[in-house]
C-alpha cells in the first residue's frame, strides 16, 4: 500500500465485525455491530505539540463513530486522528 496519512493521523484496519453469537445464532448483516478495534497499518509524523504514539502493528480500540471510513485496494480502512484513539491493546 503507498498511502502515508498527514500530521497525526492514523489509517486502521478495522477488524472483521462478529458473524456469530456465543450460541452459535448467525447475526444478519443489518444487525451486526461496528467494530471498535483494529491495527494501525500506517502513521504520520505527529505534529510539533502532540509526537505519535501510536506504532504500526499496534492493536488499538477506538470511539464507534470515530474517523472515515474509506476503501483502498478492496479493502476498507479507517482514518482517524490519534487522539480519537481510545486505547493500545
């Protein structure tokens, strides 16, 4: 992938949503919930007042609206400033 975000801005992969319950029911694709966690896959430099913290590879959880969505290569992605990140797991 040749994409490097700006600033502090982080690209995630946001991991696949749940297919199935506990019990084994099947969720519907309109019933599945956003997932809240992913890997970050690339980073910006950070900005002067706020150094990035976040490394690529790092397993992260973040807001459920958080950031924009966006689809490179077939794949979809996530970009979000690193503040909107919640946690490394």
């Amino acid at each position: 992938m040749n994409i490097k975000p700006l600033a502090d801005r982080v690209l995630i992969k946001p991991d696949e949503a749940e297919t199935k319950t506990a019990s084994g029911i099947i969720i519907p694709d309109t019933a599945k919930e956003k997932p809240q966690r992913g890997k970050v896959v690339a980073t910006g430099n950070g900005t002067k007042d706020e150094e990035m913290i976040v490394k690529i590879n790092d397993t992260v959880l973040y807001g459920k609206y958080a950031g924009t969505e966006l689809e490179l290569e077939g794949e979809k992605y996530l970009i979000m400033r690193q503040n909107d990140i919640l946690a490394v797991i």
